[in-house]
C-alpha cells in the first residue's frame, strides 16, 4: 500500500511540476517575438519571396507559436522579428527537436545569408541528449531585424522558437539531457531486473522486459536520438509512430500478465493478446507509410495510443486484488500526457517538455509498478512468514498456560462431534500431543486396563508402539501397583524391548482414575540421567486430570443428547430430530444449488407383528441401513415401522440406485432369525424441486411415493417428483 502511495505521489508531482518547471525556464523574450509563415515550393528562394516574385506572402501569427503541416515538395517558413543584442555576446534560436529533414536559419542584413542548417551549429553538440535544434546566431547589426527559418519534412510540426542568452540555453539542456537519462536508464534498468527475476523464475514478468525494450526503442526514435538504416539509408518516416504502436502491443501484453486474465477474465485475456498481436503487425507496417500520408498517420497513432490505454484500464480494472490501483493510477496519468500533445500543437498549452514526452515517463513509471509490485508483494509474504517463525520465546510459564488453554480448546473442539466409542481415544490422544512441547520426552503413552470394559493403549510417537506392548508383558504388576498410589511417581524401570534388554528406562508414572478392577497411568519417558521436578510431575497430573475429565463430561453430554434426540430402540434420530435436520438440508441445499433426496422406507407388513417381535427387527433394519447407506446420509426414525433417509447430494438416479440397493440387502441378510419372519421394505423416493422452500412438500411426496410402492405389492422402490 505504501508503493501505491508513493506512485500517486509521484505520478502528482511528475503532472503538476514538470509542466510548471518547463514553462518556468521560458524567458520572457519567446512572447516578444512578432512571428509570420507562409508555404512554398521547394527551391523557392527568399529573395524571391521577399522581393514578391514568388507571389506568396507571410500571414502574421498572434500564439507564441504556430503548428504548420509539412507536405512534399513543399518548404514552410517562418519569419522571426526581433531585437539583435549590442553587447555583441551570442544568442541562440531554439527550436524544439522533431522529425525534419531539412532546416535553414537566414538573415537579411541587408542581402540574404544562410546563418546555419540542421547538425552544423556548434551548439547542438554540447548536450548529452539534444531535446532541440539550436542555432548560434553572430555577428549581426544590433536593432530590430528578421531570422527567417526554413522547414522541410513530412507531418504536422509545433514551430515555437526561442530566443535565448547562454545560460537560458545551457539551463535548458541541462534539464532536458536530466529527463532523457531518467527516462532512458529508467527503461534500461526494468529491462534487467526484469530479465534477471524471470531468470530466477517469477512468473509473468518476462512481458516486462519485452514491453520496457520496445518502449525504450520507440523513445529513442521517436526523440531523435537513434537512427534505424537499412544498406545506410534511414527507414520510411513513418518509422517513430511504427514504434510506437509495437510498443503500446507490448504493454498491452505486459498488462494482461499483470492483471491475471487467465484466471480473472480469459475471455478479455484473448482480446488482448489478439490486440496486442494486431499493433505489432500494423506498427510495421506503418514503417513504410509513403511521406504524403504522415499528417493523418500522426492523428491515428494518437487515437490509437488513447484507446489502447483505455483497453489497459478495463483489463486492470477487471483485476480484484488491490495492488491494481497503482497501475490504474498512472494509466489515467497517461491519458491526458498523451492528450496534452494536440493541445501543445493547437498551442493550448505551452510546448514545454512534460507536454510532449511526459507519457514516456508515464510508461517508464508503469513498467516499474508492473515489475516492483509483484515483487513487493512476495518480500511482505515472505517478511511476515518470517515474523511468524520468528516469534518471540515464551517463559515456562507462558508455555504452560499456553498449553493448558490450547489443550481445553483442543478437548472441546474434538470431543463436540466425536462419536461416543471415540471420546476416551480422543481425549488422550488431545493430552499427548499437548505435553509433548513443554515437557522433553522420548516418549509417552496412556495405559487404560478395562476401562469401560475395553483395554486402551496410545503411544507417541507410534514408533515407539511394540517397546510399550511388551513393557506391558513385563511390567504389569509394577505399573499396576504405581497407579493405585493415587500420586504422580518416577522410576527407573528395565525391561526387554522388540530390540533387546533396556536397563533403567527412567518413566514418570501418573495415576488416571480408572474404576476398579480396572487401572490406568499415564507415562512419560525420559533420558536416564534426567529427573523429573515436582512441578513438572503435577504438571502432568493437572493435564491428565483435565483430559479425564473432559472425556467424562462429553460422554454425559453424549448420553444426554441420546434421550432427547435418539431413539433408544432403534440407536437413530427421533422422528422431530429428523424432520428437522431436513429443513436444514433443504435450506442448504437451495443455498449451494445443490441436490437432495429423501428415502421414505416402511417395513412390509410390519403391522401384523407383534411389539415384543418388532423391536429386534426394527434394530436389525435400523442396523443394515446405517451400514448400506452413503457417507453423509442422515438416518432417523418416522412412525411406528418405518424411517426416513436423507441423501444430500444425491441426484434422483443415484437416490434410486441406493434404494434399490437397500432393497437388496434387506432381502439377502434379514430372511433368516428374525422374530416374526422374513423381513422386506418399500421406498418412496421424492427429489428436491426447485420451488421446495421447506421439507413439508418433499416428505408428503415421499409419503405419496410409498403409499404407490405398498399398493403394487411391497419390497420395491417407487419414486414421485412431483404432485
């Protein structure tokens, strides 16, 4: 959150500063200049032009600066009146850098004379990173006089010259050649890192670096500081906006990783890879765009770059993590920088750095978000994993509370829907596990003799399993007489183990009450030079006093719960138990979308068999239900000879399979030793429909269903979906 932060606050300053920054470096003297153009055929000569044998004249421009269209065959000129110094040091006519093929500076004092053209004035080599053409101008008469410029190439161009002393002109490429490096070695730099997280495995971040290199070429070209030539002779002009377009492909690539569409929306994901694929086809074929068709392929490269960004806030906008608000941010960055460069043109706003390659910033600063925010986010999950095992060392006695309180907590979680046969396993097992970190053993393990008619051994760890069993064989008297002192003890105690003697195995004996004549101990083994304290024995007796305890009142619980809920002749849920759970397995059901079925089933004849009789049959049936029916059937009790099974999950096909096979194994496994004779069933089936809102309709069909079953002759399965 904090990196997002910072992104806004970058993004506001880059937005307001720069802009302010540029047009503070303006002398005032750039809006003192009387500015005029006109338009040419090539080779048109100013003396020609001036004398008015060209019959074209100069048409005064009111802005500080004037946007012209360069055609073929065609030179535009832009007359320049102004005050020469007479202090007799240079000034400098600025002009800021764009695609022209030709540029010619004249003076008439009083004949014409060429003063410099494109690449020959000294002082274009003095910054690193030239943002504009510069032509030193001496050795003119002081007073008012005229520069004429001569501009020759393809497209729309911003003519906004500037007048400038040599500290304006060295304030100004100072700032210019500190943009282009941040920008450049900016680039260069997410390339790298991005190339070196995919070598060490990141996912999704290769798009980066092929996204930063294309975004660093189309910056290089089309700010004139790189040239591509094939057999010497530079590529067609449409070549900047070519770049462009690869590049806006790449980012749309870039921002398709970044925002996961593979798993948040494949569909958007393919649209654009689609996208993407189409700007690198037609960026280069844009290349080869003939120069007469460079003005409206201007236009159209802009649009497109618009569009395209917005394309990249819908995907990331689709994005449901949080990180995607950085991104978003500097994409509606984007937006007006790339809008501000017809406004600059139009001369709505000044023609100040920002304004013409401030969105190549933007794009650096969004490749940035694209690789550090991923990254971000794996050092704070990998940070906070460390806190997490770092975690401060508890006291003893910190350990000790710790310990009691996750053993009660563990005892009530495990015993709440334990079955009843489970409860003591549970509860012992629970007092293992939490001894085990604050007392060193080598092991441990609970000895319960005929302890609810059933011999109980737990051992951990479970290696140590078969080295008890025969401490058992061997020591039984002695841990049987420990455990009826009614006190916690430590022994040394030899016995031979699966692996051979072991002498002076060092045990701490705690006794569990354990009704006679059964008996029981916990016991905790120890290296054999270690005693164990008085407060670590008492310790130990606490914990298996809670243990005991706990088991005792979840098994009271148990019994409880078994007069209100449990019908005690049959061991399954009461008939308003039942009806119940199936309200909640309705309301479930509509809830996930899920389905559900309900299996009425009636004992045959049931009613000519006497109540004496029909109470072994009923616990046999009830008996072979639970085992035949599927993981997550509900069993319960419905009148006098019949039950009701709930299946949720089941579709009607399966609920009619497993009635079927119901049917089945009641007809192979209760013809034989049952009071009153053979014993058969019949199943009304009723699936869940849609407009089910509660059981009562689901239950009367069922009840409609085998009311069919019973009148067609019994022992078969009838299903009604509806009424």
């Amino acid at each position: 959150m904090r990196f997002v932060l910072a992104c806004c606050r970058l993004l506001t300053c880059l937005v307001l500063l720069l802009p302010a920054a540029t047009a503070a470096q303006a002398s005032a003297s750039e809006y003192a200049l009387d500015l005029a153009v006109l338009q040419a055929p090539d080779g048109t000569r100013l003396e020609d032009i001036l004398s008015g044998q060209a019959r074209v004249g100069f048409t005064p421009v009111l802005r500080r600066g004037v946007a012209v269209q360069a055609e073929p065959g065609k030179s535009n000129w832009l007359r320049l009146r102004l005050d020469f110094p007479a202090d007799g040091q240079p000034r400098f006519l600025r002009i800021d850098r764009q695609a022209f093929t030709l540029l010619r500076l004249y003076e008439v004092a009083p004949e014409v004379r060429l003063l410099a053209e494109i690449g020959k004035a000294p002082a274009d080599a003095q910054a690193r990173w030239p943002d504009a053409y510069v032509f030193e101008v001496t050795g003119t008469t002081p007073g008012a006089g005229s520069l004429y410029l001569e501009v020759q190439g393809a497209g729309y161009y911003n003519l906004q010259p500037h007048w400038l002393t040599a500290d304006e002109l060295s304030a100004r490429d100072g700032h210019g050649a500190f943009y282009y490096r941040l920008l450049y070695l900016g680039l260069s730099a997410i390339i790298v890192l991005a190339l070196f997280r995919h070598w060490r495995g990141a996912p999704r971040i290769f798009g980066v670096a092929i996204a930063g290199f294309f975004c660093l070429l189309a910056a290089l070209i089309g700010n004139g500081h790189f040239q591509l030539r094939i057999a010497g002779a530079p590529l067609g002009p449409g070549l900047p906006y070519g770049a462009w377009l690869v590049a806006m492909g790449s980012l749309l690539w870039a921002t398709r990783q970044y925002a996961g569409q593979d798993r948040t929306a494949p569909q958007l994901g393919d649209v654009l890879d689609w996208v993407g694929a189409g700007c690198l086809v037609l960026g280069v074929a844009v290349v080869f765009v003939p120069a007469a068709y460079i003005a409206p392929l201007q236009w159209i490269t802009l649009l497109l770059m618009v569009a395209l960004a917005a394309l990249c806030l819908l995907a990331l906008a689709m994005d449901p993590r949080r990180w995607r608000w950085g991104p978003i941010l500097i994409w509606l960055g984007v937006l007006p920088a790339l809008l501000a460069q017809p406004l600059a043109m139009t001369q709505w706003l000044p023609a100040s750095f920002f304004n013409r390659r401030g969105f190549e910033l933007l794009f650096a600063l969004l490749l940035a978000s694209y690789l550090l925010l991923p990254w971000l986010r794996e050092w704070r999950r990998r940070r906070d994993e460390r806190k997490r095992n770092e975690a401060p060392e508890l006291s003893v006695g910190e350990k000790i509370e710790h310990a009691r309180a996750q053993l009660m907590g563990s005892l009530e979680s495990g015993l709440q829907h334990a079955f009843e046969d489970d409860m003591e396993w549970i509860a012992y097992r629970r007092l293992l596990q939490e001894l085990k970190p604050i007392l060193p053993q080598t092991a441990s393990a609970v000895v319960a003799m005929n302890y609810h008619n059933e011999d109980l051994l737990l051992v951990e760890p479970k290696s140590a399993q078969e080295r008890y069993q025969a401490l058992l064989q061997q020591r039984t008297t002695l841990l049987k007489n420990l455990s009826k002192l009614r006190a916690p003890q430590q022994v040394s105690i030899d016995f031979d183990g699966p692996e051979g003697p072991l002498p002076a195995v060092q045990l701490a004996v705690i006794p569990l009450p354990v009704d006679k004549p059964g008996w029981g101990a916990l016991l905790i083994e120890r290296a054999v030079d270690v005693t164990y304290s008085e407060e670590e024995l008492d310790l130990c007796a606490e914990f298996a006093s809670l243990a005991m305890t706990a088991a005792e009142e979840a098994a009271e619980a148990m019994e409880s719960r078994k007069h209100v809920e449990i019908d005690l002749e049959t061991g399954v849920y009461r008939q308003s138990k039942i009806e119940s759970l199936l309200e909640d397995a309705v309301k479930a059901a509509g809830y996930q979308g899920k389905s559900l079925c309900l299996l009425r089933i009636g004992v045959d004849g049931g009613e000519r068999v006497s109540r004496e009789e029909a109470a072994p049959r009923l616990r046999a049936l009830a008996q072979l239900l639970r085992e035949e029916a599927d993981y997550g059937d509900i069993l319960g009790r419905c009148g006098e000879h019949e039950f009701l099974l709930l299946a949720p999950g089941h579709t009607l096909e399966a609920a009619h399979d497993l009635a079927a096979r119901l049917c089945n194994a009641v007809r192979g496994q209760l013809q034989r030793g049952l009071p009153g004779g053979p014993l058969t069933i019949s199943i009304g089936l009723a699936p869940m429909a849609p407009h089910d809102r509660n059981g009562a309709s689901i239950l009367q069909r069922a009840t409609v269903a085998l009311s069919k079953a019973r009148q067609y002759g019994g022992n078969q399965v009838q299903a009604v979906a509806s009424l």
